[in-house]
C-alpha cells in the first residue's frame, strides 16, 4: 500500500490534471431516476398525510352499520336451517314410529 501511496504522490501535473478532470466528469454525470429528492419526499409527505387521514377517520367513526348488521342475518340465518333441519328429523322419526302401523293398516293411515 505504501509503494501505491508513494507513486500517486510523485505523479505528474499532466497525469493529475486528468484525473481531476475525470472525477469532476464523474460527479456531474451521476445516475439520474426521473425524481430528485425533493420531490420524492413531497411524494412521500403526501402519502404520509393520506395515511394519517385514513387511520384518524376510521378510528372516529368506528364500523359501518350494515357491516355490524351481517354477522347478525348469517348467524339468525343459520339459526333458522337448524331449526329446519331439527323439525325434519322429528318427523322422520315420528314416520319410522308410525310405519309399521301405517303397513299393518294396508297402507292407510
């Protein structure tokens, strides 16, 4: 690393004149990706407060009532198909009990 050092200290003022004028081309043609900062943090400011606004008013006003009101129909409505489903398993065993009299009978009941 010394040997590196001690040849870029005895370098010519030609040789040093290009290498300056490389470096101050390199630092003016850095990348550009369409947006400088600036912009970029408006743009992200600006999400930031939509964000905020979203969050705050939701925390306000709380569930929408219909929303509140669907778990209620799905669950009455469930409710009912199992009463349903109860009323025609007592009468399917109020038919397995009746059958055989029914068929003692001659088919009438």
């Amino acid at each position: 690393m010394a040997a590196l050092d001690d040849r870029a200290a005895n370098l010519d003022a030609g040789t040093l004149a290009r290498l300056a004028a490389s470096r101050h081309g390199a630092a003016r043609r850095r990348p550009s990706f369409g947006l400088d900062a600036r912009r970029w943090q408006a743009i992200g400011g600006l999400a930031l407060a939509a964000s905020v606004v979203f969050g705050v008013s939701v925390w306000l006003h709380g569930p929408m009532q219909g929303d509140a009101a669907r778990p209620r129909r799905a669950r009455d409505a469930a409710e009912d198909e199992e009463l349903e489903l109860l009323e025609r398993l007592e009468f399917y065993r109020w038919l397995e009990i009746e059958k055989p009299q029914v068929a003692e009978n001659g088919g009438n009941a």
